[in-house]
C-alpha cells in the first residue's frame, strides 16, 4: 500500500491513480461512454453538428484556409453536408473537444466509481467525507459542462459559457468570439487541473478508496478527518489554485488583442514575472505546500534569495505598478483602481478593460490580491505563512524553518501498518 499512494510529482502530473483506479475497475468502457456523451452534447451546442432538412445528396468537402489568412487555427477543416444537416469540424476546436471529451471521460467515470465505493463500503468514519470526496470527483464535469460548447461557439447556445470564461480571463465575450483557439486552451487547461485535484483526492483518501485497506490500518490511518480547519484550508487552497490557472491563462488572453512579436519589454516583463512566475508558485503552493517548502529549503542561499526575490516583484507589481513601470504596460490592482475612481493620468491609471461590477470584483479579489498575498507571504515568510496551507499530523511547519525536520514529522506508524502520507 505504502508503494501505491506514495506523493510523487511525476506521477501526479500524469494521473497515475487515476488511471490504475480506471484499469483496476475494468471501467475504460465508462470513459468511452461519458467521453462520446460530452462530445455529441458539446458538437450539438455548438452548432458543429446541425440537424436540418436539407435534402440533396452527401458531400464532403476539405477547407485549407480562409483565403485571407485569418483565424489559421480553425484550418484544415472538414465540412459534411448530407440530407439530414451538416457537420463542420475545425481543426483545433475540434481537437481541443476530443481532448476536454476524453478529460470528462477520466473524471466522471472516476466520480463514478468513487460514490460506489464510498456507498457500498459505508462506514461512520467514512461516512463524513462522502459528500466532499463525490462532490470533488465530480468537478471536471462541473467545470467543463460550464463552458460546454465553447471551444468551438458559433451559435448563441454557448454564449453563457463564453462570457463565463471572458470573465476568468479578464477580456470580453466579442473578442473570445473572434478569437476561439484561446477557448479550447482555456478548456484544456481547466480540465487537466480539476483532474489534478481528483489525483489528489486518491492520494490524501486512500484508505477510503483502496477495497484492500482496513480499518486502523496504516492507509486509513492516514486518512484526515474532515474539521472546520481542514475544510477552510481546503478552500483556500482551491481558490488559490483556481485563481493561479486563471491568471496564468490570462497572459494567453491578451495575445488575442496584442501580438507577441510586437509586444514591449514591459508587457513581456508582466506576462513573465507577473503572470507565470506568481502564478506557477501559487499552483506549486496549493498542490504541494510542503514539498514546495522543502524543495526552497533546498537551493543554495543565492538561490533562495533571488527564487523569493522575483516572486516578490512579481506579486508587488500585481499589487501596484508606479507610473513610470505603468507607462510600459506593467499593470496592477492600484492601477485599475485609480482607473476606476477617475484618478489623473500622473498617477498610473490602467483600464481593467471591458469588466466592470460584479465580474471585476471577481478579477481583483481571486487573482490579483489573493495571488499577490500568496506570493508575498511566499517572498517574505514562507514557513509562516504558505506552512499554514498544509494540513494534516507532521506536515504543518514550525515557526522558524522551511521545511519540517524528520524528527517532527509525527509520532512513527504502529509495527506492521503500512505509511501513507498526508495530506500534500
């Protein structure tokens, strides 16, 4: 057991437990069914199959380009057109579905399995995390079944999901309309994190998950009871880790409406610094808070210092950009403020572009403050604060270091049972 839910990156990342669960179950043939009924759902919401009298006869015909050199991400494509309607395929939309498909396919069959278990194997210590844990396996459906349609829209059936996703990513629905390809990236990316989340999940509940574990063995001795404390960490650790993905999204966005090859110093400095580097540590704090630490403990001083160094600019400049960094592109939460209030051009202002009232809020207070604390608490004071996001027995850090001793990481498991770890 020990062997089997251990924390390696490498194995995260590639949803090692999740597909072991799926071979395990003998339940491929669930991620075929739920991964063609998202398909079809999303080709007819979009507008890519349509059903229509049409009469005639069946032809078939391959689109190289647009003529004018736009929109290169939807070519080649393939047009269908038959008795019974058509069918339009755009080469990314298209591929970008199959990929959020067989995603959907992975996380609602695992949902799936999870809530048998949990069901069938109902215990009253288990019984507590049933709710969350079904609830957690189920939020790649959830995310993806927002955005249904949209990585490819063309017709208004999915036009609730892209204003969602204009929100996220600080733009505006017309633009994401003209600009479709940042759809399926922004697709992509959401799923694969959620899946992230549902590996975790496997991991932390083994000892629920796992048919072989017993009760007070070492796997559901491990399992963290589910507390006031434990859940409000878990939710901070999700907001943070949903506003990371967003906002490193958000650098992808801009290129919709500014080029790379023509972008300024300035803009390439935010969208370095400011988006990928405080956004990769806060995905790096929510998923492995200890591992983080211990990987910073680490580096040689020089390395530290300049690791939580440029994190710590990065975050400053989210916070607030001066005018002379604002006039090359650099843009902060202070800036869009004085925008808003009307403040003199002296001052920095920056336009938030096209959000305003509740959608802006949203922007400001899961992205750029609760990333710009997170990245700052990281610069400044790691073990005190990202320590804090840690749960479970041995992996909180004391005052005063980085990373936990051996000595501290909690009382040694009984002879025979099998070590599982915490919580990441």
């Amino acid at each position: 057991m020990a062997s089997r839910y251990r924390l390696d990156p490498i194995e995260i990342v590639t949803l090692r437990h999740v597909r072991s669960l799926i071979a395990s179950s003998s339940a491929r043939g669930g991620v075929l069914f739920f991964a063609l009924l998202y398909a079809l759902g999303s080709a007819f919401s979009s507008g890519m199959i349509l059903i229509a009298r049409l009469g005639g006869s069946y032809t078939v015909t391959w689109l190289w380009g647009s003529g004018n050199g736009t929109e290169f991400w939807n070519y080649p494509g393939l047009l269908v057109v038959a008795p019974w309607g058509f069918i339009e395929a755009p080469f990314f939309p298209t591929l970008a579905m199959i990929v959020v498909a067989i995603g959907v396919g992975y996380g609602m069959t695992v949902a799936f399995l999870l809530t048998a278990r949990l069901l069938k194997n109902r215990s009253r210590e288990a019984g507590g995390a049933t709710a969350t844990s079904a609830v957690a396996g189920l939020t790649p459906a959830m995310i993806t079944l927002v955005t249904l349609g949209a990585c490819c829209s063309t017709t208004a059936a999915a036009s609730a999901g892209v204003g969602l996703v204009a929100v996220a990513a600080g733009t505006t629905t017309n633009n994401l309309l003209l600009n479709n390809w940042f759809l399926g990236v922004f697709q992509i990316a959401i799923v694969w994190v959620a899946l992230l989340a549902q590996e975790l999940l496997l991991i932390v509940y083994a000892g629920l998950f796992d048919p072989s574990a017993r009760p007070g063995s070492g796997a559901a001795a491990a399992t963290p009871r589910l507390t006031g404390r434990s859940v409000a960490i878990g939710t901070a650790r999700a907001l943070v880790l949903v506003g990371a993905v967003l906002w490193s999204l958000s650098m992808v966005a801009e290129w919709t409406t500014v080029s790379p090859a023509t972008a300024s110093a300035g803009l390439w400095f935010q969208w370095i610094v400011e988006h990928q580097v405080v956004a990769g540590v806060a995905i790096a704090v929510a998923l492995f808070p200890t591992g983080t630490l211990a990987l910073l403990d680490r580096l040689s001083r020089p390395a530290n210092l300049a690791v939580r160094g440029l994190v710590l600019v990065g975050a400053g400049a989210m916070l607030w950009s001066p005018p002379p960094f604002a006039a090359w592109g650099l843009d902060g939460f202070v800036n869009q403020v004085l925008f808003v209030v009307g403040a003199p051009a002296a001052w920095g202002p920056l336009s938030p572009g096209g959000l305003a009232g509740a959608a802006l809020l949203f922007r400001w207070g899961i992205e750029y403050l609760l990333l710009a604390g997170v990245g700052i608490g990281f610069a400044v004071r790691p073990d005190r604060w990202i320590g804090r996001l840690a749960v479970g027995r041995g992996w909180s850090v004391p005052e005063g270091r980085t990373c936990p001793a051996p000595s501290e990481s909690g009382p040694a498991p009984p002879a025979g049972a099998s070590s599982v770890p915490p919580s990441p």
